[in-house]
C-alpha cells in the first residue's frame, strides 16, 4: 500500500522534474498571459486562421525593381561623363590649323590625279580628360560642356566651331577610357571592381557574370543595388528565375554581393533527430511546411501535433495588419503563431506561409509524455529492483 502511495506521489509530481525538450501547450499559454511576458518583451500569441495566412503570404518585400523609375528607358551607356578619357581626331582639308603631314586623297578608281589632287590632314589630339564640371578645353574650339552628350553629338559640335577657321574639317570622338558609363562590383565576387557597361544593356545578372561570378552558391547571395541614394536587395537565385527583378544596370550603380545563407532554428520535439538546431533554407523561396518537412515534422513519440509555434518579429506593417501594438522607438514586435499539425486545413495554410530569415519553429512537448517518461523510469527503478532481490534470494 505505502509503494503506491509513493507512486501515486511520484506521478502526481513528476511533471515538475521530469526533463523536457519544450514547453507544453499549457505552459506556453500561462507565460503568455503571465505579467513575467509583460515585464520581458510582451509577445503575442496568435492563432493561425486563413485570415492571418493571409496577411503573410501577402507581404510584399522590398523588390530590387522598385528602383527603376520608368519603363521606358532608353540606353545612356554611351553617353560621357565626368573622368572618361577622349580621343579626338580632326580630318582637314588640305593644310589645316592642326597638322601640316598631307596625305594624297585618291581618284574613285585609286589613283592620285597629278599634283593637283586634294590633300587630306588629320590630327589626333592629345587624350582630354573630362573634368568634374563635365567640360573639356579642345583648341580653337574653347571650353565646351560634354558631360551626358554622345561621341557623335560631341564631334558635330566640335565640327561646328572649325567651321570658317578650317577648311572642311571632320571630327570624329571617341571614348577611350570610360568611366561614366560603368558599375562598381564589390563583395563576395571572383573579381570585383568596375565593370563597363555597353549598348547591349547588361542586367544585373549580367554585370555579376562579367565580374566572375559569385562564390557561393545563388540561394546564399544576398544582391545588394544602391542606386541614387536609394537600397534594393534580393538574392541571385531570385534574379536568375525571376526576369521582372533582373533589372538592367545603370552607370553610377554599385552592386554589392553579400554572402549570407537564410537560416531558421527548429526546438523543441522535432522528428529529425540534428546535430545543429540550425537549418539552411537551400532554396529561393521556403514555406512553413517545407520548414517543418526538413526538421522531420513533429515528433510521433513526443510531441504535440496541436502546438507547433512560428516564432518571429514582424514589421510595423504587418503588425498593423493583424492588430498588434509596438512599443515606442520600436520599428517591430514579437509575434508567436500557434499551428494545429493535427487539423488538415492548417496543412494548406502552412503551404502558403514563407519563411523568414531567422525565424523559429518550436514544437511542444505533449503533456501524456511526462507521464509516459514517468513510466519509463518507475518501470526501470522496479526492474532493478526486482533484479537485485532475484541476486539476493540466490
């Protein structure tokens, strides 16, 4: 009689030292409504309905192809800017005001006519800079402002002023060392530093191939464009298979490439037994359910399929959204979604869920399950037990 009033003791408090993976469902209801939660970060626990599935898998992230301010953009990868280098070269009609070596211009069929043929002259001048104002000084021509001009457009005015102190003269323009039309590629890239853009209008794709390429893999780098002043990001993965983010680069663009692999945590009774808690999302876009599928879902033996929480902070626009106060100076607040694994709707509502970087997934403890552990150690002390009473009769 007195062994099962022990054991009956020793059930009745066996939830208080029994060692647990997580938290029951019960437990984490009571801390939610506890003033400790107030005192700490104050969550809320939210309930996962259709109506909150919505609200998440609506959520619009900054897009790298908000940054283009209009459809119909027309190329400006020729066009000169302040620090390229020009090549100019004068054609003259005879002796000019830039070159006295003559050249015999030949008849249709290729022969000089006698001596009185027309002489040709040409002149390269010396490279020209152009300075930060975006002018140049070109001779007899004076100080003239190139800077978004073309080669051509520059030449015809060049040719202009000759006009009078030349005889026929013909210009033409070139940029040899272009800076103005080029992008800067920085981070973790084969090899980075400029890249020259050109008519064929790279995209930002393009730009990271010219540069070498990325060294890990598209899923774990993070794209980063500052662009007048203005920041988008994405991943490569989502550049490579989505063309409407692919934008095409623009002169003065900087691109950098980040190497950061999207991870979650998983605690708690999880099926898949891992050596780090960490896991990597290995893929562009990653839902809930296939969160849950890579740590092996629930765990049969001691999990409740009824409590599976997403555990994550969410932006002052979605908190909006679903009714969630934040706290002064904050621009986030934590939010815990309880998920029934045990209700097949849920099922559809976590395929529509994305991850986030750095969310976390904790699955409960069932409640049966301290009492089944109970069982487990009671039945073990008996056996001993019974073993050593057996080695003692002999």
């Amino acid at each position: 009689m007195r062994g099962a009033t022990g054991l009956a003791i020793l059930l009745l408090s066996g939830c208080s030292w029994v060692p647990h993976s997580s938290p029951t469902q019960k437990q984490v209801h009571n801390y939610t409504k506890s003033s400790k939660n107030t005192k700490a970060l104050d969550y809320k626990l939210l309930t996962m309905t259709p109506e909150i599935a919505d609200i998440l898998s609506s959520e619009i992230t900054p897009k790298i192809s908000t940054l283009v301010t209009s459809n119909l953009r027309q190329s400006r990868n020729d066009h000169i800017g302040a620090g390229d280098v020009l090549g100019i070269t004068i054609f003259e009609l005879g002796n000019g005001l830039f070159s006295s070596s003559d050249k015999t211009a030949p008849t249709s069929d290729g022969a000089a006519v006698g001596g009185s043929a027309p002489h040709i002259s040409s002149q390269n001048l010396p490279p020209t800079q152009v300075e930060g104002d975006g002018t140049i000084m070109v001779p007899y021509v004076g100080r003239m402002n190139v800077l978004g001009k073309t080669p051509s457009q520059v030449a015809a005015v060049i040719q202009e002023h000759l006009k009078g102190k030349s005889q026929d003269p013909q210009v033409m323009v070139r940029i040899q060392n272009d800076i103005g039309n080029t992008v800067i590629v920085s981070g973790e890239i084969i090899h980075p530093g400029r890249v020259v853009l050109s008519l064929a209008d790279e995209h930002l794709s393009d730009v990271i191939a010219i540069a070498g390429g990325a060294k890990y893999p598209p899923t774990d780098s993070q794209v980063e464009l500052v662009r007048n002043g203005k920041i988008g990001a994405t991943d490569l993965a989502t550049l490579e298979n989505h063309p409407e983010e692919d934008i095409r680069a623009d002169p003065g663009d900087r691109i950098h490439v980040i190497y950061q692999p999207r991870t979650f945590t998983a605690f708690g009774a999880v099926g898949q037994t891992q050596a780090r808690n960490e896991v990597q999302f290995g893929t562009a876009k990653l839902t809930l359910a296939g969160a849950l599928a890579r740590i092996g879902g629930p765990a049969d033996s001691r999990a409740d399929g009824n409590a599976v929480y997403l555990i994550r902070y969410e932006n002052e626009m979605v908190c909006k959204r679903l009714g969630v106060p934040i706290k002064p100076g904050m621009d986030s607040a934590p939010v815990v979604y309880e998920i029934d694994m045990l209700n097949p709707t849920q099922y559809f509502l976590a395929q529509r869920i994305p991850m986030k970087d750095h969310d976390s997934i904790l699955i409960a403890d069932a409640a049966t399950d301290s009492i089944f552990k109970i069982n487990m150690i009671v039945g073990a002390l008996f056996g001993q037990a019974a073993s050593m009473a057996a080695v003692a009769a002999r």
